[in-house]
C-alpha cells in the first residue's frame, strides 16, 4: 500500500475515534445546553495557553516539561520554548491533538476533562473558563507564538506585603502588564508558590491562608516568564515592643540594632536577654577562632570589670592566628581545595599551598574585593602562584559558572544549564555568556594524576568560545543581567568580570559576603540558605541586610570591620534561652540560636580538654604532632571522626555540603571513637593528671567545668560530682567517666 495512502487511512481512522470518544461527552451534556461560546477576543499563545499549561502542571519537571516528556509528549519546562510547544501540540503525532473542524474533540480537551484516559488525571471541566481559553484557541486556527503581538512585560501582586493575623485568610491580585500598554488581571492564570507553607500556604486561586504559627514568610506569583513576590508577616504577639523594654545596659542601640528592633516591633517579639559573660566568652572564642576559651581566660575575663571589656576581647580574638586558621578552613571548603581522587602524595604540596594562601590573606586582612579578584584572575604556575590552584578543581564550563556564582554572587544558577531557571530570571543565555568569561583560560604543563592534571601553568589563549547548546550561538562574555563586555583579543574577559563582581554597584557581590558571615555567626542568613538569593526567596529584613552591604563596601571591603559590626551587635550578644514571645522564632534574630560545633572544631575541642593531640595520617607519613584538624590543608585525611561529624567533600562551592544534623552514627562515634578512647587513657594526658594530684574534688572539678563548658559548675552539679567521684575506687576511672559523660552533653557540643 502506498505510504501517503495509508497515512490518510491512519488519520481518518483516529477521526472516527476521536467522535466516537467524544459521543459520550455530547451524550452527557444536557440536551438544552449549547457549545461554549466562541469568545470575541483573539487567544494569543504566549500569554494564554502557555501560563495555562503551566498552571495545570501540563509543563512541570513531573510531567510532559521533564527531559524525556511523559508517554511521547514532550514540551519544554514552565514553556520558555514556546517555538517547541507550539510544535509539539500541533504537528507532532500527525496533528492529532488538536482538531480544528471541532474543537470539543480534540485530544488536547478531551484528557485535560478525562473523557480520554490521561495519566495526569483530570485537570479541567467541560464550560470552565480554563476550557474556553484552550477551546477557543483551536477554534481560532491554533495560531502559534505571534512575533507582532503584545509581550508580557512584567506582573505586579498586589497587596506588596501585609501583616496577617494567624488562620486568617487574603486574595492576591496579579495584574500582567503588556508591551502595547494595556494591563489584565491574571490571578486565576498565575501560579502561586509560599516559601513557607508552615507559616502560611496558597492555594491555585491565589488565596493565602495562615496556620497557626507566627514568622515571616513569601508567595511566589508567576505568570509566563515573570515573577512577582507578595511577602507577609504573622506577629508572634500583639503587643509592640519598645526600645526602653529591652536590657541595653546603657548601651546605644546600633544601625544594626536599630533595624532588627523595628522588626521586633513589628511581629510582636520581645527578645531573650543580654547573655551572662561566661557564655558570651566562650560563644564569640569558638565563631571567631574556632576553639575554646582556656580555665585561665575564662577567669581572667569574668574577673575583668573595666567597661566596654567585650570590645576588647573581640579585637584581641581577630589579631590570633587561630582566627585566620578558622576562616581559611572555611573558605577553603567554599574555594573546593580538594585533595581527595588522587595522590594525595602529588596533590598535597598543591593543596598546602592554597590554604596557606588563604590563612596568610585572612591573617594580614586583605581586602575581600582583592582576594576575590586574585582567585578570579589567576595566571601563571600553580605551584608557585597559589590562587591558580582554585583552577584545579574549578576546571570547565559548568564549574567556573556554578561556582563563582554560588560563592561570590549568592546565586544558584544550575537550573539554567538546561532551561530557564524555574523561580527566577537566569536563561540558558546568561548562563553560558557567563561562562564564556572563562572560554580563554588556557592550561599547560604538569603531569596526569589519575586524570587530574597537577602543577600547570594558566594562562590566557588568543581565542576560545562557549556556545549555547540549545541555538548552537555563540555567546559573547557578559555578567549575570547585564551587557556584553567590550573585550578584545587583548584583553582578558576575567579582568572585566572581576570588575564588574567587585563594583559597589553590584548587586550580589558585597550582599552575599555579608549574609554569609551573618549566617556563620547567628547559624542563620538574612537570606537563607546563605547562596541561595532569588526573588522568590527574599531576605527575612532586607533593610538589614543592604545597609550592611553597603557599609561593607564603602569600608574597602574590610573583612575584620564587618565582623566587629556583628559581634558587637546587641543582637549578637542576646542569650539562647528563648521566652514566650520568641520561642517559636528561627528567622528574626531575637536570640542566639544555638548550632552544633561543626566536626574540625569539635575533634580540636576534645583534644584541648583532655591535653592529647589528634595524630593525623599525612599520606606518606603524618603531620606534625600537635597539628590541630582546622589547619589540615585538605579533607583528604582519614579521620572517622571528622567524616562522622559532617566534614564536606568539598566538590562543589555550596556550604550546604558541611552538616550538623544529628545522626545515630554521631552518638556511636562518641562511645565507641578509638580517637576518644585513646585520649581518655593517654598516660600524658589530662585525666591522668587528675588522678595524679591530690587537689581536692571540688578544686578539680571547677577545673574541668572551667575546660570543658567555660563556666564554673553550679552548687548542684558540684555536689552531684564530688558524690560520684568519692563512690569510684580509682580515681583515674572516676575522672575519666566524668569528662566522657561531659564531652558528651549538649552544652560541649553545641555553640550557644
């Protein structure tokens, strides 16, 4: 049979399918009940049927918009390819979705009511308005993306923001505004999203409904590729608070303070109290050096009754070098200097290098828009030029993209590798003429480790490109929204980039230093998580967060200045122990919220206690003794221990890959750790000398108390010990079981 002649036979066929399904839907209709009617208004397919697919979920990640389509139905993710859309719906399968001779018996209709079976189950009702639009669009010809019609320029919700009494409800409005000037309301076409469905939800209608909890929370409006954000608050108590209510102890409220109080204010939120000075030493010693305060500076600072005595031990603690030691370790993580995947024989001098880089920066202060650059910009020998190790790990397209995006910018902008980023503006055009800034890094020399080339040389080549894999164009070096740079074969596009990321017009670089060391020393972001900025995931004040941007960059960048802003904060200094009005707050900074001493600082915390160090393995042989685990150069060293307790991988720039979530194997660590055990028995160690001495129990005691929890031990705990240390017949075990049980408690292992 010919080919053609069978083709038509095959459609005349589905033909008389199609009336033969639809028979029973003209059967159910009442009998008086007349065919929608055709609407007047012309149906545009951008700013029509493509929000509607988006609306009933036709192009999500779960069904027909993932990367395989779902059952031969394949179109692009949230339809920002309508060119592929409109395809898809119209002439693949041989036109059989739509039939425009009647409408009503399309294929495209007759799942969406479920007259045909559809995985997707039902989705409209026949006469709903939903159903018109797409009915009226076949009933137009199925006009495809117009290039002359109007385009969707922005979208509004209105009401901006509000605050909300709990289980209480509120209709968002969403009007779209057109290039032609003409403006509709799209509420019921728009999808809605809250970023916090615990404090208040949205429904499909756009009707926001609070539970029974107070905070902060956003609602995602979208319609076609735009975004707009309506941002409420639930007040914890109705009561406003006042300046005069809270403790200051005659202390003159900050900018800073200023800011976090108005939002105090306006959630009804009294905050916790000044924490006492034992707590405050041994708090701010572990976040700015990342390990405990000695007996001796604890009793030296609680005996120090000079004024403004916290401002000084700030400044005392930023000039140690455990403080550079702390933050190298922790850019170090951010920078993926990464030694595990091969030899760690030839890749230590490497990783050596680099984190030294990194502490000597820190140490001496340099400008973070500096350090940024030098890292960006790098050219040269890796081993001898330390910034070109960052290239080691940060190799291609996607990494230099994903990873200077995520730690310098804030911005995670993985999804618009692929397709236009989900909940923000990021197309595959940014993303890849973002990477195009990279296009001419050139590499040379060094030797193949197990396929990652060691020591080579960086350096500039005359051409490179990065082409968009979608249109196969090729894209020209610009920044994240906006202009191409204007870069000759001369000039090197990383420069520009530099530039551009380090100018106090930018509007990421100095926000997202700025959250991130914010969240480093409240366990939270302003925005959070602390690289995750869009707009559907505002920050929690934003007034906050950009006046301490701008602080930070008029300062010169001055790393230490903004530490000092923060730790000098009331804010900063409040107690853990939360009351009525702010207990159920995680977002507003009205107490120090307590976090777990990451894996590093924890293993060193135990190893100052009881006075034995950590013997780590250096592969070939070992570290030095004494080495402390936060001056480790890599990860790359087999500690269980640290493993255990979260240590990242360091294979990506994201902080998230360092964890503090309690796990069962945490717990069976701490009983069963050889690492523990061994310094529990060491014969040079700190239980050893307890039971050496012939001091008191209560004399030892404090000792320990002051070692372990930076406080003196209260009448109760005291009593408690001196019983169950007299009622041990050796007085080694009895010290050793007492120092176990407190290295095991909460208040050890947690920063509050």
């Amino acid at each position: 049979m010919n080919l053609a002649v069978r083709n038509r036979l095959v459609a005349w066929l589905m033909i008389a399918l199609l009336m033969v399904c639809s028979h029973d839907l003209q059967a159910a209709e009442n009998s008086n009940q007349a065919k929608p009617a055709q609407l007047e208004q012309k149906v545009h397919f951008l700013t029509d049927v493509v929000p509607l697919l988006t609306k009933l979920n036709c192009n999500s990640g779960g069904c027909h918009g993932k990367s395989t389509g779902q059952n031969g139905f394949k179109i692009s993710l949230l339809g920002f390819e309508p060119e592929l859309d409109y395809s898809a719906m119209t002439l693949q399968s041989r036109g059989r979705r739509i039939f425009p001779a009647d409408p009503d018996r399309s294929l495209l209709l007759l799942k969406a009511i479920g007259r045909v079976p559809h995985g997707g189950g039902k989705l409209l009702e026949y006469d709903s308005d939903d159903y018109k639009v797409l009915r009226n669009w076949i009933l137009q010809g199925a006009p495809g993306p117009d290039p002359n019609a109007p385009v969707l320029v922005s979208i509004n919700v209105s009401p901006r923001d509000q605050a909300l009494k709990r289980n209480s409800s509120l209709n968002l409005k969403v009007v779209a505004q057109f290039s032609d000037g003409k403006q509709r309301d799209v509420s019921r076409q728009a999808v809605y999203e809250s970023n916090y469905p615990e404090i208040a939800g949205v429904d499909k209608e756009g009707v926001v409904t609070t539970q029974s909890r107070g905070g902060l929370f956003a609602v995602m409006a979208r319609f076609g590729d735009q975004i707009s954000v309506f941002q409420g608050v639930v007040p914890y108590g109705s009561s406003e608070n006042t300046v005069e209510e809270m403790d200051l102890s005659d202390r003159k409220l900050s900018k800073i303070d200023q800011l976090l109080v108005a939002q105090w204010k306006k959630l009804g939120i009294t905050p916790s109290p000044p924490t006492d000075d034992a707590t405050f030493i041994r708090r701010v010693t572990l976040d700015i050096c990342g390990t405990l305060p000695t007996a001796d500076e604890v009793t030296t600072y609680l005996e120090d009754t000079r004024p403004q005595k916290r401002q000084r031990l700030i400044n005392r603690l930023l000039e140690r070098p455990e403080y550079a030691s702390y933050f190298a370790l922790k850019w170090a993580d951010i920078l993926q200097n990464r030694g595990s995947g091969y030899s760690t024989r030839k890749q230590r001098a490497g990783t050596m290098l680099f984190s030294a880089w990194i502490r000597d920066s820190i140490a001496s202060n340099k400008p973070y828009d500096q350090f940024v650059s030098e890292i960006l910009t790098a050219t040269g020998s890796q081993a001898e030029n330390p910034p070109a190790i960052w290239y080691r790990s940060v190799r291609n397209t996607t990494s230099y993209v994903e990873s200077v995006a995520q730690a310098f910018l804030g911005v995670r902008i993985q999804c618009a590798q692929c397709h236009h980023h989900p909940a923000e503006r990021w197309s595959q055009d940014d993303y890849y003429s973002f990477a195009a800034n990279f296009s001419r890094v050139g590499r040379k020399g060094g030797f193949a480790d197990a396929e990652v080339p060691t020591n080579e040389i960086i350096y500039l080549k005359n051409e490179g490109e990065v082409r968009n894999p979608r249109t196969s164009e090729i894209m020209q070096p610009r920044p994240l929204g906006g202009p191409d740079f204007a870069v000759s074969r001369f000039d090197d596009p990383r420069q520009s980039l530099a530039e551009w990321m380090t100018s106090p017009e930018n509007p990421f670089f100095a926000r997202t230093m700025v959250n991130r060391m914010w969240g480093h020393f409240f366990g939270r972001g302003i925005i959070h998580p602390i690289d995750d900025a869009r707009s559907s995931n505002p920050p929690t004040n934003p007034a906050l967060i950009e006046a301490l941007a701008k602080d930070f960059s008029a300062n010169g960048y001055d790393v230490k200045r903004l530490i000092r802003l923060i730790t000098n904060s009331h804010a900063y200094q409040l107690s853990s122990v939360p009351n009525q009005t702010n207990s159920e707050d995680t977002q507003c900074f009205a107490r120090y919220y307590p976090k777990r001493l990451s894996a590093e600082i924890l293993l060193d915390g135990i190893s100052q206690v009881l006075d034995v160090p950590t013997i780590f393995p250096g592969g070939p042989g070992q570290f030095p003794e004494g080495m402390r685990a936060v001056n480790l150069p890599d990860e790359n060293v087999r500690i269980n221990f640290l493993d255990v307790f979260g240590r990242p991988s360091r294979t990506s720039a994201c902080e998230c890959e360092r964890t503090d979530a309690p796990a069962l194997s945490q717990a069976l660590e701490l009983v069963n750790s050889k690492e523990i055990q061994r310094k529990l028995t060491d014969k040079n160690g700190y239980v050893e000398k307890l039971g050496a001495n012939t001091k008191p129990h209560s004399e030892n005691i404090r000792d320990i108390f002051l070692r372990t929890l930076s406080r003196n031990p209260r009448a109760a705990e005291e009593a408690m010990a001196v019983e169950y240390l007299k009622s041990e017949k050796s007085r080694q075990e009895g010290y050793r079981s007492l120092l176990w049980a407190l290295l095991a408690t909460n208040e050890f292992m947690m920063n509050h």
